[in-house]
C-alpha cells in the first residue's frame, strides 16, 4: 500500500469515528499543552531572575561573612566601616565601594505610617548599583560623616506617607528619630522577591547610631571590570580574613548567583515538565487502548484486506498510522493551545512566561513518539489476524 493511500485510509477511519477520535486526542492534548505552559512559566521565571540580578548593576561583587550556600546558616556580621575603608584599599577606588546595614522599621509621616525596609548606606550606593532618582538628590560623604538624619524614599514609601503632596523637604520619624526626606527613588519594583520601591535609604552612620550597633550586613564593589573579579574577590576576602581571624568570608558575582538560581529553576522546570509528561503518558494508554478497541471491531475489515493481497506489514503499518495521526493532530492541537495560554498567563497576570522554540519540539515529538509507542501493539495485533478467522467475525 502506497504512504500516501495508507494516510488516506487512516483519516477516513478517524472521520468514520469523531467522537471517539476527539475524546482520545483530548488527553494528549491536556499533556501536550501542561508541558508547554508549565515549561513556558519556568522559562520565564529564569529570565525574569536573571534580568532582576542583572539589573542591580554590572560587575557587582558581594562580600559577606559566612558561606552563600544554599542551606547555609546566616552568619553575625563582624564587618564595620573600618572593613569598608580596607576594602577600598584593596579596590583602590573608595567610589567602587558599598555598604549597608538593613533592618525592618516603622516609617512615619504624620498620621500615616508604612513598614519598610531601612537601609544604612554609604553615598557610594548609586555608583556601585543602578538605581536613578524621580526628585531630590541622594546622601553626600558630608551626611554620612555627620550622620546627618536626611532619608531618601522609596516609590511606594513616598506614595504611601505622601499621596498628594511631594516628599522632598518633608520630615518623617522612624522609632521616634526624625529623618528629612531629600529624595525620591524612581520606581523600581521587584528584585529576587524584595519590594526595592519599599525601601528607605539613610547614611549608615545615621542607621547605625538608630540601631545602637557599629555592625555593616555586607560590602558590595563594582569591579573595574570582568576578567578580574574573582581575583579581585581573592583578594578582598583575604584582608577580610587577615582582619577578623577564624571568620570565613564569601565574595560572590553576579554570574555565580545566576548559576545558582538557574541551576534551582532549571531543576523546577524539569520537574514541572515531567509532572505534566505524566498525562501524556495516560493518553498514550488512552490511544493504545482505542486502537485496541478499533481492531476488533474492524476484523471483518482486515480480513477483507487480507483477502484481496494486503500484506501483513501493510495492515499494520495502516493502525500504526491511525495512531500516530491522532497523537499528532493532538500534540498540535495542545501546542497552541498551550502557547495561547501562556501567552494570556505572562500578559493578564504576574507570573511571566517565555515560549522556546525547544519546549513546542519536545511536546510535539513526545505526542508523535506516544503514538508510534503505543500504537504498536495494536498494529501487530491487526497484522497478525488470520484472513479466514478474521472474515467469519460478527
């Protein structure tokens, strides 16, 4: 029988037969588009963190005391200004330098009051990570020496204690310490989790006076540049660790984070797509079993065949056909449904989605691979009937 025919015959069987065919498709179709869109949603988060990490800065360097492993304990700061000034030694650009001690507080304005994230830093902050002013200005090495009780807010700070008139000269009070609110950060969003528009930026001396502490969480230094940042990172941890002796100090970049997270993501994504590859699975069963079904009641059928000179290899490839038509008009079938969907889901919601042309190859190939699987034991069985016993079947 020619390829061509043996398609035609297939489809005839499967239009002879549409609910039937419609309601085997179905649970490819389910499988087919759970793995595109629950890929599609892992793909997206992995950009959507790469892009947040990314956007802090470029050639970022982290140090803080104890290890980031996952499952690390978190580990008490021993680091003071002092470290940072030795730091910038090492660096040997004090600008390069940044240092924060953060902690959760009560801002108030007034009868209003917001819980943000307050932060101790140094005016070396904007150069070291990208963050731009909507009004105002940002700390001097003058508010930091002084420890000057001058703040600068948040979007949604600034939103949240001053809905309708500007911030900028307003005073705000935080554990009942009155702080003048010079600036306004520009609308950030999100980062790895953290509201960076909920933060309220004051000069680490003044935070630290507030806290009652000498402490600094972590020093972070923008690198000159990206061939030389592990060595740099060498470097600093070894006079971190000449200056406190027995702590250990990790200094890590932005692309040892991304693997990191792209590594935890990845493996989440795997999973997902194997959680969804499980209904494909099922309707695999689903078309074996139909075309089990299709078998017996078209033995007449093949014994005719067989009668007038179809081989066995003819009837078979003939089921095996009829099966891999139905997975496949399902796989495509679930492929736009799932990019659809995930399309609605990173446009109508928070959760991004990214399609990549290898999770619609997989699903698709997966459908196509069902069919041939689970269609084989059909079509041998449909092979091997015998012409006499299969014309006298009711």
């Amino acid at each position: 029988m020619r390829v061509a025919e043996a398609w035609r015959v297939a489809l005839d069987a499967l239009r002879a037969n549409r609910l039937r065919s419609a309601l085997t498709m179905l649970g490819v179709i389910i499988g087919v588009a759970s793995v595109v869109i629950l890929v599609a949603i892992g793909t997206g988060t992995k950009q959507r963190v790469e892009q947040q990490v990314e956007g802090l800065g470029s050639n970022l360097l982290l140090v803080v005391p104890g290890r980031l492993d996952v499952g690390a304990a978190p580990a008490v700061s021993p680091l003071t200004l002092d470290d940072a000034d030795a730091v910038s030694r090492v660096v040997g650009d004090p600008d390069r330098v940044a240092v924060t001690v953060a902690s959760g507080a009560t801002v108030r304005a007034g009868n209003r009051s917001d819980f943000s994230t307050l932060q101790g830093v140094l005016e070396t902050t904007p150069s070291v990570f990208t963050r731009d002013l909507a009004r105002g200005r940002y700390l001097t090495g003058s508010d930091v020496d002084t420890s000057r009780r001058v703040a600068i807010l948040g979007a949604s700070v600034a939103r949240a204690l001053f809905p309708d008139r500007d911030p900028v000269g307003q005073q705000i009070t935080v554990s009942g310490v009155r702080f003048r609110v010079i600036g306004v950060f520009a609308p950030l969003g999100q980062s790895l989790g953290v509201d960076r528009d909920d933060e309220v930026h004051v000069p680490v001396t003044a935070a630290q006076r507030l806290y009652g502490t000498q402490r600094v969480d972590g020093i972070a230094v923008k690198a000159p540049d990206r061939e030389r940042i592990d060595e740099l990172g060498e470097r600093i941890v070894a006079e971190l660790t000449r200056r406190h002796p027995g702590v250990e100090f990790s200094a890590v970049t932005q692309e040892q984070i991304l693997g990191v997270l792209g590594d935890i993501l990845g493996i989440l994504t795997g999973v997902l797509a194997a959680i969804a590859g499980i209904s494909l699975l099922v309707g695999g069963v689903g078309v074996s079993n139909i075309m089990l079904v299709s078998v017996r009641e078209r033995t007449r059928e093949i014994g005719l065949r067989k009668a007038v000179g179809a081989r066995p290899r003819d009837i078979g490839v003939q089921f095996l056909l009829e099966a891999v038509l139905l997975t496949s008009i399902g796989g495509l079938t679930g492929m736009a449904l799932g990019v659809g969907t995930a399309l609605l889901v990173d446009a109508l919601s928070p959760i991004p989605a990214a399609i990549t042309w290898w999770s619609l190859a997989l699903a698709f190939g997966v459908s196509a691979a069902v069919g041939i699987v689970f269609g084989v034991v059909p079509a041998q069985r449909a092979g091997r009937l015998d012409p006499v016993v299969a014309l006298r079947a009711e």
